[in-house]
C-alpha cells in the first residue's frame, strides 16, 4: 500500500510518499520561515497563500522521487487539524480533490497524532506501550500510549508550549524567529551556573505544564543584565536548562506513576540536543529507552502524516466529511485503530 501525505497546518508545507512495505519513498519541504522572519511570527493569512502557491509543485516533485504516478497511489492523507484553519484548508483542499481524482480514500490525520508516531519511521521504532512528550510550537503534552488512537493525555502545558516559550524568550533576546534553534545554538557559548531560572510547577503533584512564567523571568533578567553576547549566552544556557530539567521532571513523574519503561519525545523542541542528552541520562538511569524521531522529523513534515495516515486507513478509517478542517481538536478523541 503506498500514500501521499500533506502537512499545511502552520508554515511548512511538507509532502512524502510512503509505501508500507518499502518505507519512505520521498519527501519534500518547504519552510516558510523567511516569509514571517519580518513579522516575528507566523502570519496566517500569508501562510495559507504560501501553501497554495508551493502545494501543487512539491506534490509532483514527490512522485517523481518516489517513482509514481498519482493514480498507482492507494490513498492521500492529510492534516485535518489542529492548526491554523486558513492553512489547513489548502492541504485538505487539495488532499480531498486529488484523491477524488485518483479514485482512492482520503484520510484526515491529528497533526499531534503525526508527531507522535513519527519515531516509528526510525529504527528500531518504539514498541507500544510507552509515554510521549510531545513539545512543540503549539503543543506540550504528556500522553501515555497504549496503541494507535489509544491516548491519555496525563498532562499538557496551561499557557505557552515549550516551543513558544523558547520562541519568546529568544526574541527578547534579539533573535530571529523561530528563535527555538537560534537560542539553542546561543546557549552553547553559555556557562553554567550565572542564573538560576525556575522549574515551574514541579514542585506540586500533577502532570500540566505552565512555561509563561519562564518567559516573563527571562524578560525581568534580561532588563537587569548587561548587554553584551557572554551574558546573553549565559541567559540562553540558563532558560534552556529550566525548560529542559522541568521536562525530565515531569517525565520521569509519568513514568513512575504509569509504571512504564519506555519514552518517546517528539515535535520540534525534541530536536533540542540538551533535552535529548539529558532524557537519555534519565532513560539510563531508570533501566528504560528513549525514542526520538531523526532531526528532519521533529518539526512539521509529510513523512509523520503520511505514516500515520497509512495505519488509519488499513485500519478502514473514512474521511471525517463534518468539517474540510479542524483547527482545534482534542488529540484523546481520536478513534482507536490499536498496535499497528
Ligand atoms: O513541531 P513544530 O515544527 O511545529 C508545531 O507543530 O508547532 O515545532 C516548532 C517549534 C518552534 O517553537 C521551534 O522554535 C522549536 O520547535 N524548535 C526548537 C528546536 N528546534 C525547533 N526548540 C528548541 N531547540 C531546538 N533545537
Ligand atoms: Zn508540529
């Protein structure tokens, strides 16, 4: 069975081909980020006119890497949500026709689900059960997994996701947008130990987030700092370490309760090196395995839709026709479709 997968829900426009039996056949990406660059943040309407000049394109470049034609294709999936409504609708637009076209089925696919499931393009992939951390621009979530569809969301982020909160605090650091990287990349020049932000919420019982505070304790240091590049990378380091030890707290908290083994991080902020470091640390100190997807994957793509809509339509899942997009939609709703 091979599928055409679209990603449009924010400023990436990603499409794969993918064949069940011989993997990822190709795929393509287009970043928007030089477009918002100006703005300091997405901007959606200019998104969505973005996705609908370079859709078309990428598509036909997909198929010829892969080798195939669109009507030797069994399926086309897409991001039906969450997401920005104006962006999504190019990829569920075009995503709907085309299989309308070819004559095959069209599936809808969770953008969280999609991030989730993206380790298992990788080898060996996560065996069920396990918990994700899901963290990225949108998104912070704790999920423990039992099978496809089978998600209990333990806990998620009350204000801003991690990805937003680096965001955020990079651009009060004067970077560029998205700073996620940029203040990574900072926080390497960074020596311990010259701040100490907070790790909010870890002293109280639960699984929720809450990373706003973060950013605000970030603006308050940096008004009281001086301005020159050491202090702002120690700044860098210091942010980074707080988000990165509250995340390996609350990780380990999930595991302990669930009695679980396995942890799987996924979505843009798990291609942060410290994070990955450090969950490795806790994985190895716990007897238990962490799975990430390959850096390519972490942030928004095609291959993670096209995957997950290959097990939702081998499992015989129909196109939602309720709604063409759905920019909210809570990722526990989703049907179950069991270990793949
Ligand atoms: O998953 P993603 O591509 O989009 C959403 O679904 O939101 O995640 C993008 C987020 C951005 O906030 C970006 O700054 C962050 O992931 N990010 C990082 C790193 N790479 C991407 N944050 C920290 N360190 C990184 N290396
Ligand atoms: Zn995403």
């Amino acid at each position: 069975m091979r599928i055409l997968g679209i990603e449009t829900s924010c400023d990436e426009t990603g499409i794969a081909v993918y064949d069940d039996e011989q993997g990822l056949l190709s795929h393509e990406l287009y970043s928007q980020v030089k477009l918002h660059a100006d703005y300091g943040g997405v901007v959606p309407e200019l998104a969505s006119r973005d996705h609908v000049r370079k859709i078309v394109p990428l598509i036909q470049k997909a198929l010829e890497d892969a080798d195939t034609k669109g009507e030797e294709l069994d399926g086309v999936a897409f991001t039906q949500g969450p997401g920005l409504v104006g962006a999504l609708l190019v990829g569920s637009s075009v995503g709907r026709a085309l299989a309308y076209a070819w004559n095959v089925p069209a599936v809808g696919v969770h953008h969280m689900e999609g991030h989730l499931l993206a380790p298992m393009l990788e080898e060996p992939a996560p065996p069920f059960p396990f918990i994700a951390l899901l963290v990225s621009g949108g998104h912070s979530m704790l999920v423990k997994v039992e099978g496809i569809g089978e998600y209990e969301v333990l806990g998620e982020s009350i204000d801003d996701a991690a990805g937003e909160a680096f965001d955020k605090t990079a651009k009060l650091l004067g970077l560029d947008y998205p700073g996620g990287p940029l203040l990574a990349k900072l926080a390497e020049k960074g020596e311990a130990g010259h701040y100490q932000f907070p790790r909010p919420m870890t002293d109280r019982p639960g699984l929720d987030f809450s990373f706003s505070g973060l950013k605000t304790f970030a603006a308050n240091t940096i008004r009281d700092a001086d301005d020159n590049e050491q202090t702002k990378a120690n700044i860098a380091y210091a942010f980074q370490e707080a988000v990165v030890d509250t995340l390996i707290i609350k990780c380990r908290r999930a595991l302990k309760q669930t009695n679980m083994k396995r942890l799987v991080i996924a979505g843009g902020v798990s291609a942060n090196t410290m994070l990955r470091e450090k969950m490795q640390q806790l994985m190895a100190d716990m007897k238990g395995e962490v799975y990430y997807p390959s850096l390519g994957f972490c942030t928004d793509n095609g291959a993670m839709i096209a995957y997950a809509g290959m097990q939702r339509l081998k499992a015989g899942e129909k196109l939602d026709l309720s709604s063409p997009a759905k920019p909210r939609w809570p990722l526990d709703s989703l049907k179950k479709v069991g270990c793949g």
